[in-house]
C-alpha cells in the first residue's frame, strides 16, 4: 500500500484491529516515543505530514471518518514525533483541533472504532483553551461508558490524564512546559512547577 493514502496513516498507527481495538500492542509507539519511533515515522510521513501541513490534504477532511482521523494523527500525533522537542511539534495543533471539532459536531466519531476515537479527541487535550479541556473531560467519560466491560479500567486512564491535563490549563492558562521550545517566559508560579518535576508529556 502506497504511504500517500491515509489507510496507509491508519494502518501504521493501529495495525490490524479487532472488536474496535488493535491486535498487536501499540503503547510503545503512541505513548513511548524514542528515536527509533520518530525516525520511522518521519521516514515514511514525513513528506505526508508536509502535505497536511501546508493544507494539500484537505480533501480528506470530507472523504470520510477514517480519512479526517488520518488528517488529526499527522498534524496531531506525528508532529510531535517529527519535530519533537521544537517548536514545530506544535505547528499542526490549530488544524489538528479544528478537525476534532469537526469529527464530533459530525458525530463521525461514533464511526470510528475505540482505540480511533481516542485519538480523534487527543487535539482537544493539547489544546490551551479551557473549554476545550472540558469537552474532552467529557469525550472521553462517554468513550468510556461506550466501551467493553473489560475494557473500562484503560479507558479510564484517558479520564484521568485528561482531567490532568484540564487541571493544568485550570490553574496556569497555558502548558509551562512548553514555554522554554516557544520561547516564552515563565512565571515564577509555572517555574516552581518546572522545577518540582512537572510531567512534560515527551515534550
């Protein structure tokens, strides 16, 4: 399969996938990054995540869900691998939100299986807007009260890290460790945060 399609995006990020979840383990690739991860992912998208950065992919905004989940994972997920630990990892979080918000005011979310509806909501827990952290407080509850009985503990997990997410935003407005790669300064409060070992999420 051609890497330029975004079956191609889809089958890469969760490989095969079976009652709405991958077969093969995939927590080392979307949550455990490392150098070998982002260099597979930016040899083979990384001309992809280009092209859906500068708008040549629009068309698969409408295509269909899988095809706006394809467009949210490369301007969402693979930024942050590509241009990890610069400012560019952020580069596609505006267009990356304005899809998630498209995919559930459409309800294409209900389309996609569990593991896909993670990542269709993942922009709104990078997002520095409050009312985006609500929302995906609230995506990803429903996401767990949808999901199988055994399967309600690990969606649970994505509660709780959006819920700390959201607790972040609550209290400083902004993500401080991201400040340093944007170059903006910190407050005393966000430094002393910092410094008291703040998560900073492989970034």
């Amino acid at each position: 399969m051609s890497e330029d399609t975004f079956e191609s995006v889809l089958l890469f990020w969760f490989g095969e996938q079976k009652d709405g979840y991958p077969i093969e383990p995939r927590g080392k690739l979307w949550f455990g990054g490392g150098n070998d991860i982002d260099e597979t992912i930016h040899t083979s998208f990384g001309n992809l995540v280009e092209k859906a950065l500068n708008k040549e992919l629009i068309d698969w905004e409408s295509t269909s869900p899988q095809s706006l989940l394809a467009l949210i994972i490369l301007t969402d997920q693979f930024t942050r691998s590509i241009y990890r630990k610069t400012p560019a990892a952020f580069s596609g979080d505006d267009y990356a939100l304005a899809l998630s918000h498209k995919c559930i005011e459409n309800e294409w979310d209900k389309q996609l299986s569990f593991s896909e509806r993670q990542f269709a909501y993942m922009p709104l827990m990078h997002s520095e807007q409050i009312e985006d952290q609500e929302l995906c407080i609230q995506v990803f509850t429903q996401l767990q009260n949808d999901v199988p009985a055994d399967k309600k503990e690990d969606a649970g997990g994505s509660v709780w890290y959006a819920k700390d997410h959201r607790d972040v935003i609550a209290r400083f407005g902004r993500f401080p460790h991201r400040n340093s790669v944007l170059g903006r300064e910190s407050t005393l409060e966000e430094q002393s945060y910092l410094d008291d070992g703040a998560k900073t999420y492989g970034q």
